[in-house]
C-alpha cells in the first residue's frame, strides 16, 4: 500500500496498480459477494523470493491470518 498526499496522484496509481483475487469472499461487503483481493487495506501478498514461500495476510480473518500461496494463477514466469 502507497500513501499520497495528492488524490490525483494516489488515483493514477491505483489504475496502474495489478489486481490479485482470492478464492474466498470478502466478509465485509454486502451479503459476501465480492471476492477478497488487494484492492482491501486488510490483503497484504508477499510473493515468493528465492528461499520463501509467497503468503498473503488477512487482516479481515479470524484465526487464519497467515494464508500461504499455493500457486499464484496466471503469474507472469
């Protein structure tokens, strides 16, 4: 997450900003019909470095905060 002083600058980002989705739906949105991903202040992704696993953390999670990456689908390589 950046933060702007500028709502211009802070908008441009965001268009430019890639988009990861969960399998799983967002607990805060109505009804639950919104897939969890990073556009959530609460969704952080770690991708995998050479000796790490990739994990995510959910801030909007009880319990199970720590979610490790299986696989990222549609990864760039």
């Amino acid at each position: 997450m950046k933060v702007f002083r500028n709502e211009e600058e802070a908008e441009k980002s965001a268009g430019k900003k890639e988009s990861y989705f969960l399998n799983g739906y967002c607990p805060h949105t109505s009804k639950g019909k919104k897939l969890c991903g990073n556009w959530c202040a609460k969704f952080y992704l770690n991708p995998a470095e050479k000796n790490t696993t990739a994990y995510v953390i959910m801030g909007c999670k009880v319990g199970e905060k720590l979610l490790f990456v299986e696989e990222i689908i549609g990864e760039k390589k």
